[in-house]
C-alpha cells in the first residue's frame, strides 16, 4: 500500500515566490538545531514576516515541498530536521545556484503528495491537458477547470518561479515569450544522473515501500514521473539505463511493462548527488 502524504494547498505560496537567499537561510538555521516562532525565525534569517503575512511561512512551505526539510510545529514554534537531500544541498551548494540542484527542487515541487498541489497540477496533470507549449489564458482555464474558481490569478507564482534569477531562474525549466510558455525537458547530462536517481529512487519507496519488482507502468500512474520531467520515452529509458549503472536500481526488460527494483536506499542515493559535478 502506498504511504499517504498531504501534498502543500494551491494558495501556500501566499503569492510568493521561493526565494534562493531565504532558502538557503533556513537550511542554515535548521543546520544549528534552532527553533522558534515566525517572528524570531524572521529575526535570525532575516526573511521578512509580520503581524499577518510575510515571506517565513510561504519559504518553510517551500522547502517542506522541495524536499530539504521536515518542519514540525508546536504551540508556534517550529522546530526543523534536514532530509538527506537538504543536507546535500547545504553543503555542496547552499545557495542553490546549480542548474542541477534547481531541477531537482522543481522536481519535488511535482510530487503528487509531498509536494505542492498547484505544482502537481501544472506540470504533471497539465502534460496531458496542455502538452509542453501554452499560454497563459489556456493554463488559467485549466486551473480553473481543476480547482473549481474563478479568482482572479490562480497561476500564482508557478511561472515568476521560473523567469526570476533570484528564484529558479538558471535552470530553464521554463519559458515565456510572445505570449507562450514553453516548457523545457528536464536536460540528461553526466552532472545531472546521481540527482535523477536519487529523485527516482525516492519516488519510488514513497509509493511502493518495500515493493519487488514494480510495473513501470504502475509506477508512472502513482506519481508521473515521466511527465514531471517533460522526457520523450526513448530519453527515460535511457536515464533508467543510467540509474541502472550506477546501482540504483534493476531492470527486468524481459517482462512487459517492465520491471522495475530499488537497489540502494534514497538516504544513500542523496548522498552522491554531487559526485559527478564539476
């Protein structure tokens, strides 16, 4: 049975998008072990808040979707642990500057339960309804088609997210211009493989804990991966052919669909993201 989780509300964001600096200083204080309500979180990160609204929350929400950490709450005041991916990222790149890093931040955003939903229906659901190439106007009504509403902008941050260098802008994950958005495929390179596998690899305990030799269709269905990443088939199998090398996983290629086997734990597989950077 599939573990349940409760993927971030469409409005968490606040209008607000992830900011790399704030990130990075959250990652920061969790490293120290520190604690504290909104407004000291505030006055030791420097992230602005306050009496009603401000950037702390919608950021903890960011890096909760993101997969860097795991916030707790009690009687206001929030406590933090780095995942194994958060622990990579702060010390390899703390200030998620890589290409690499912001892909898989995106990546995580996607997931259909730890992640956010408003993500999740973009990149993954939208595949389907609006391919890798659309406007505004056409996202708008699918949001609108998915949610029920008629608000004024339930786009939100989805796309200032990726058009802002202080945000994610340096990957491409997409673009907008003469009035399209263009979606980019998530780019195969050596630097990216580990990151990918490791993504994967988490995917794929998330949905089937403890499960031998899962369909590859099945593990599409519970999660779209495949859509996530923008990939034409040919281009997954060859990641999977990757992952397959490095030890991540085993393929059974003689059944259809394939099957698929989780060879390493996530924990380690976040560990070596960083190994074939440069």
């Amino acid at each position: 049975m599939a573990i349940k989780f409760i993927p971030l509300p469409r409005n968490f964001h606040r209008t607000f998008k992830p900011e790399r600096n704030y990130l990075s200083a959250l990652l920061r204080y969790a490293a120290l072990g520190k604690s504290g309500t909104l407004a000291e979180i505030s006055s030791q990160t420097g992230i602005p808040t306050g009496s009603s609204s401000g950037k702390v929350q919608p950021s903890i929400d960011y890096c909760r979707g993101m997969g860097l950490l795991c916030p707790q709450k009690k009687d206001d005041v929030w406590t933090f642990t780095l995942t194994p991916f958060g622990q990579a990222v702060l010390l390899e790149d703390p200030y998620l500057s890589s290409s690499v890093v912001q892909w898989l931040l995106h990546l995580q955003l996607c997931h259909p339960r730890k992640g956010a939903d408003l993500w999740f229906r973009v990149f993954v659901e939208g595949t389907e309804t609006l391919g890798m190439d659309f406007s505004r106007h056409e996202l708008e009504e699918h949001l609108r088609k998915v949610y029920g509403t008629t608000g004024r902008n339930p786009i939100g941050p989805v796309i200032g997210a990726y058009t802002d260098e202080a945000a994610l802008g340096a990957a491409g994950i997409l673009n907008e211009e003469s009035l399209r958005i263009r979606r980019t495929p998530a780019p195969c390179s050596v630097e990216s493989r580990r990151g990918y596998a490791a993504w994967l690899a988490q995917l794929l305990a998330d949905f089937f804990p403890g499960a031998r030799n899962v369909p590859m269709t099945d593990w599409e269905y519970a999660c779209g991966w495949k859509r996530a990443t923008g990939w034409h088939p040919s281009v997954a199998a060859d990641v999977l052919a990757e992952t397959e090398r490095l030890g991540v996983f085993t393929i059974d290629r003689h059944m259809q669909p394939w099957l698929v086997d989780l060879r390493c734990s996530p924990e380690e597989a976040w560990k070596a993201i960083f190994c074939d950077m440069l």
